[in-house]
C-alpha cells in the first residue's frame, strides 16, 4: 500500500492537469462560494507546478536555449488567454488591464527573476557569472519593445488619453512581433552560444551534450500534459477571477492591482524554474528565462490584443502614467549596468528586488 501511494505521489505531474480540467469542468460559468474557491485555488497552484515540470521535461528535450524559450512562450499563451477573456467579459474597467498585466510582467521578470536569480548564485558562488552578449542584446529588445509598446501611447496624438490609433497599434504590433522573431532567430541559430549556461569558473554547458535527454515519447506526452495544464490554468483563473476583483475593489486597492495578480500567478512557473537552475550555477539559463518571458510578455501579447481589438469594444489603453515610466527608466538603467559586466553579486541582485518592492508598493498605493 505504500508503495502504491509513493508511485501516485512520484507521478503527481500525470494526473494534476487531468483533475484539474475536472475542475475546471464542474465550475465554469458558476458563482463560487468561498470554500469552492480556495479549492479552485488549490488546482490552479498545482496545475501551475505541472506545468513547469512538463515544460521543463520539453526544454530537457529540445535543450537550451530552445528550452527557455518553450517555457516562455507557455506562460505567455497563459497570459493572453486571461487578459482576452477578462476584456471580454470585464467592460469598460478592463480597458487598461493589458497594459497593466504586460508591464508587471515586464517588473516581475526583469527586476523580481532577475533579482532573484542573481542572488541565489551569488550566494551559493559570490559571484553570478552570465554572458553579457545574450543577455545583453536581450535586454535591450525588452526595452525597446517596451518603450515602443507601452511608452510611445502617452505622447502620441492621433486619440485622446495613452492610447494608440488603429494605425499606431497595427505598427507597433507588427514591430513588436518582428523585434521579437529577429530575438529568437538570433537566440536559436546566429548566436546560440551567447544563450548557453556558463559555470562560475567560465565552462560552458551545453545540456544536449552533457545530459541525457528524456525519451521521444517522454517529451512528447510531457508537451500534452504541459497544454492540458495551461488549459486548466487558464480556465481556473478565469473562474476565481471575479472573487479576485471583488477582493481588489473591497479593499479599496486600484484596480491596476488585478493585472499585477494575473503576471504574478502566469509567472510563477518561470520564476520556480528559473530559481531552480540559478541553484545548479545555470544563471544563464534563469536569465534566459526572466527577460525571455517579458520579451515575450510584450512581444507577444500586444500583437495578440491588437488583433483582439477588431471585436472588442471600446479604447485600449497602453499609455503608462508619469510614476510607471520613472520605474521603467530605472529599470532599464539599472538592468543594464547589471548585465554589461557579465558578473554579478548579492547587491546587483538586492537592488533588482528592492526595485520591485518599490512596484508593487506603488501599484497599491499610487
């Protein structure tokens, strides 16, 4: 009997996102009471776990920096999915709620993973190590594309308020989406090897020389469990999500608040498997994952809202207010004195995560 319930717990990751599509089935387009949402809360946590280990099996496969950019990717699908079927639904109190989930996204990876990535290296080895070329040219399309996307709306006048005209938001779309495809063409084939985890003492990793992958059937089921998983997460959130705003308005907090919620759970899978490999001495690899997820945050989410936008009703506001664009400024000059040096310590990571402190403060408390 023990050994039958230690084999249940070893494949856990199997039957989670099965059960929790169970759930997901039995509550959707239902009222939840309380006790019914904190176990919907339960599934969706452990869905989220599932679907890190599946996409982590996947990136074994496929090896890095492919393996990086299949997690990314995942969580971005995530994100899109909750912000298109909150506006839809949501009304005129969702018009912002693009702008706000995508720029916490962009505060949680380029300041919370990465701080916290950095810091977990260097406490293990004093002294992060990472290539600067990679994540280098990485950071610098994040803040392009953020610039472009969530900047550029506040000065533009073609529409009244932080919001682009149809025009403005097809090109930055088709910019955003272009910037992003040229990044992974340069990531997975030009310069593969800027994107691979270098060891404290300078060795390179390659993990598909140097690790035995999974099976091809492995991978394979572990890509379907890893969709049923998203699936799941997706639909979850979605059904708490009215609790989740009520709770936001009954305390009083903006309603920005909601979109910081939202990149913080679609996050988490990136930020336990990027923790992960920063404890194995992987930083590259926890780099590939932090400013991959807000290049694709943005890269991929405003082109998907763009085209969301030919049936949704009302304006969509990307425009960031004047607190928001000093965080971003600081952001970008800060990330970019940390990854030019290509080495990092615990004050380059304790900045990075007192900068997202500072954040989250002011988003409630603006």
């Amino acid at each position: 009997m023990a050994a039958k319930l230690k084999s249940y717990l070893a494949h856990w990751t199997i039957y989670v996102p099965v059960l929790a599509v169970v759930a997901l089935i039995l509550t959707w387009s239902r009222d939840l009471p309380p006790p019914v949402v904190v176990i919907v809360g339960i599934f969706l946590a452990a869905a989220v776990l599932a679907a890190v280990h599946h996409a982590e099996v996947v990136a074994h496969k496929v090896g890095e920096p492919y393996g990086s950019l299949v997690l990314a990717v995942a969580v971005t699908i995530i994100e899109v999915a909750l912000i298109v079927t909150l506006m839809i639904s949501g009304g005129d109190k969702t018009q912002a709620l693009a702008r706000d989930t995508v720029f916490a996204a962009v505060m949680i990876t380029c300041n919370g993973i990465l701080g916290v990535s950095l810091l977990v290296g260097a406490l293990r080895r004093r002294v992060a190590v990472f290539n600067p070329e990679g994540t280098g040219g990485a950071f610098a399309t994040v803040a392009t594309i953020a610039t472009l996307s969530l900047v550029l709306p506040s000065f533009t006048t073609s529409r009244p308020g932080p919001e682009f005209s149809p025009a403005q938001l097809g090109f930055a779309a088709v910019a955003s989406l272009g910037l992003y495809a040229l990044f992974v063409t340069v990531q997975t084939r030009r310069h593969r090897d800027y994107f691979l985890p270098i060891t404290t003492a300078g060795k390179v990793i390659d993990v598909e020389e140097h690790a035995d992958p999974p099976t091809k059937r492995a991978a394979l089921t572990s890509l379907g469990l890893l969709l049923v998983a998203l699936i799941a997460v997706v639909g979850l959130a979605k059904g708490i999500s009215p609790s989740i705003e009520s709770a936001v308005a009954g305390a009083g907090l903006p309603q920005a608040v909601v979109g910081v919620i939202i990149a913080l759970l679609v996050l988490l899978p990136e930020t336990i498997a990027a923790v992960r490999a920063a404890a194995r001495d992987r930083i590259q690899t926890s780099l590939n994952l932090a400013i991959g997820s807000a290049m694709a945050s943005i890269g991929l989410t405003i082109p998907a809202i763009a085209i969301a936008m030919i049936w949704l009703d009302g304006p969509l506001l990307l425009g960031l207010g004047g607190t928001q664009m000093v965080l971003l400024a600081l952001t970008v000059a800060v990330g970019t004195l940390t990854v030019v040096p290509g080495r990092a310590n615990v004050l380059q990571g304790g900045i990075h995560i007192g900068l997202l402190a500072v954040f989250l403060f002011l988003a409630a408390s603006p």
